[in-house]
C-alpha cells in the first residue's frame, strides 16, 4: 500500500465511508506499527484506545455543521483528519519503539582474587580467579541474561516469567532458579555443573537439560556431552577447597597452578594419561603435590618468572598402581 493509498484509506476510515474490508487494511496498518518493536512499551489496548480517541477527534471535526460556502473549510478539515491520522500512527510508532538505555557493566578479578557480584534481581554470582562477568544495571527485558569469561557459580532467583541465561563460549545455560557452575576458561575444556534445580545448556547443535550433581562438557571434537559428577569437585573453590575429579594429570596440575598464581611447563613421558581423584582444603601448594605423588610418579621444581610469578616445572612418568 503506497502512501497515496494509505492517507486515502485514513481519511475514509475517520469519515466512517470506509468498506469493511478498507477499514480493516487500516486496523492491519496500526496492528503492523505495534509489531515492528521488538519491546512494545505500550499494550495493544492501550495503543488501540489512543488511536480511538484520536479517530474520534478527527470525526468531528470532519462532520462539523458546514455554513454557507466552505469549501476551503471542507479541505482544510480533510486535510487536518489525514494529518491526525498520519500524526497517530507515527507517534504510536516512537512510542513503543522507545528504549531506555541500560548500561552494561563488567567486573574483572584478577589472577589472585575473587569476587561476590549480587544482580539487579538479587541473583548472586561468585566470580573465580581470572575471570569476567558482563551484566545489566537492571534487567528489562523479557530475559535475564549475562556473560562469562572464565569461571563462576551462579545462585539465581526464581522467576518463571524472566528466564535467566549465561552465555559463555560456545555453551548458553537457561535456568528459571537454580545454583550451577560455569566454567569457560579459554583453552580449557568448558563444563556446567548443576548443584540444585534444573538447567538446559545448548551449543548451536545440541542441548542438554541437566539436574543436580550432573555435568554438561565440550568434548575435543566441540560436541556437547552429559555425565554424572560429584557438585563439589566443581564448585568447592568457593570454599578454599581444591578437588580433582578423576581428571587427567596435566589437567590438575594447570588448575594447580592457576589456583596458586603461577606458570606451569609440563612434560607427559607416560603412554597412558593418569586420572586424579584428591580433594585439599586450605593446604599450601607444596602439601598438594606430595600427595600428588602418591598417585602419580612425578617430579617438580619452582622457579622465578616474570611479574612476580613462579614457575612450576612438572615432569610425570606415568602412575603408580
């Protein structure tokens, strides 16, 4: 429909000259402006009473009494109901196209420290070493999503009507209220981890909805895998515990490190991987890896690096059994 045809229309529909199905193309065109926003601020009634009383203002004026020749009247009140009508359909058009801003913010820790963020929606987050969480001043719209680098637990508030989604990586959890954790180290293997309620992980292939004490994880071939864990060895950072869940050697000792601020330099000589199962809680490094030892045939020695870091210099020979 031009723009020729649609202020036609218009005016016919305000005279009340318009056949049914005329007047339907307008409803249509009024529907149409409410569609286009993505996040409506009016409701559809509350545009359709606007538009009404605005259509009966346009009424009157055109069957206003005529007296004696008023022929440039009769113009100038058509042209005033297409103005009205035109004038309606743009502002309905501004108002539920209307966005507040909502500024985005961003807390970061460092390789040393860790960090308690409560949400708009009084979800709170702790925040792992080395790690970034992207969130909203407040949430607005129909999702309450925020996004992750690095590795954190999520306890989330209960809100059947505002799903809450954390983007990491390749992963997106969706929960409704729950507590998880997220892990999404970059070169590491990304993993979500349910401790209580229910969440859907997806990648762009797949999705997975996982209950407590379940894990969904990247596999090397970036598939979406789903198995069963104990929470804790995932989650026990938030309490100064350290675990390893019969995870490979290299792994465990690059978790080591980053727990305790330092470089590592691995050399595997051993043709199998060995898997480590061991839990410390507020232990000193050196404790850690004597009991390591116990597992695994290894040795080890620090040194200095760059920026106040050590070194750790790992060289495994394989298990002992």
């Amino acid at each position: 429909m031009t723009e020729k045809e649609l202020r036609a229309l218009a005016k016919k529909h305000a005279d009340g000259s318009a056949t049914e199905a005329e007047s339907e193309r307008v409803e249509a065109f009024y529907d149409r402006l409410q569609e286009r926003a993505e996040k409506p601020q009016w409701t559809k009634e509350e545009a359709q009473s606007t538009q009404a009383r605005i259509l009966g203002k346009v009424q009157s004026a055109i069957r206003e009494p005529k007296h004696g020749n008023s022929y440039v009247g009769e113009v100038w009140r058509v042209a005033a109901a297409v103005v009205l009508v035109a004038g309606l359909g743009l502002m309905i058009y501004l108002k539920i196209n209307e966005q507040p801003t909502v500024q985005e913010l961003a807390t970061t820790t460092t390789a040393t420290q860790r960090s308690t963020i409560v949400l708009a929606d009084g979800s709170t987050v702790r925040l792992n070493v080395g790690s970034t969480l992207y969130y909203p001043e407040t949430f607005i719209d129909s999702i309450r999503e925020v996004r992750l680098v690095g590795e954190a637990f999520f306890d989330v508030q209960p809100n059947p009507n505002q799903p809450f989604l954390v983007r990491s990586g390749e992963l997106t959890t969706r929960v409704l209220g729950t507590t998880f954790n997220v892990r999404a180290y970059a070169g590491e293997q990304m993993d979500v981890t349910v401790t209580t309620g229910r969440v859907r992980v997806a990648t762009a292939m797949s999705q997975l909805v996982l209950q407590p004490d379940e894990q969904a994880y990247l596999d090397e071939d970036r598939q979406l895998n789903k198995r069963m864990v104990d929470n804790g060895y995932y989650s026990g950072w938030r309490e100064a515990t350290i675990a390893f869940d019969l995870i490979p050697f290299d792994q465990a000792i690059a978790k080591l490190a980053r727990w305790y601020h330092m470089d590592t330099n691995i050399v595997i000589k051993a043709k199998s991987p060995c898997l480590v199962r061991a839990t410390y809680r507020n232990e000193g490094i050196t404790d850690i890896l004597t009991g390591l030892q116990n597992i695994v045939d290894f040795e080890y020695e620090f040194r200095d690096a760059a920026e106040d870091r050590l070194s750790i210099n790992v060289t495994s020979r394989g298990c002992i059994n």
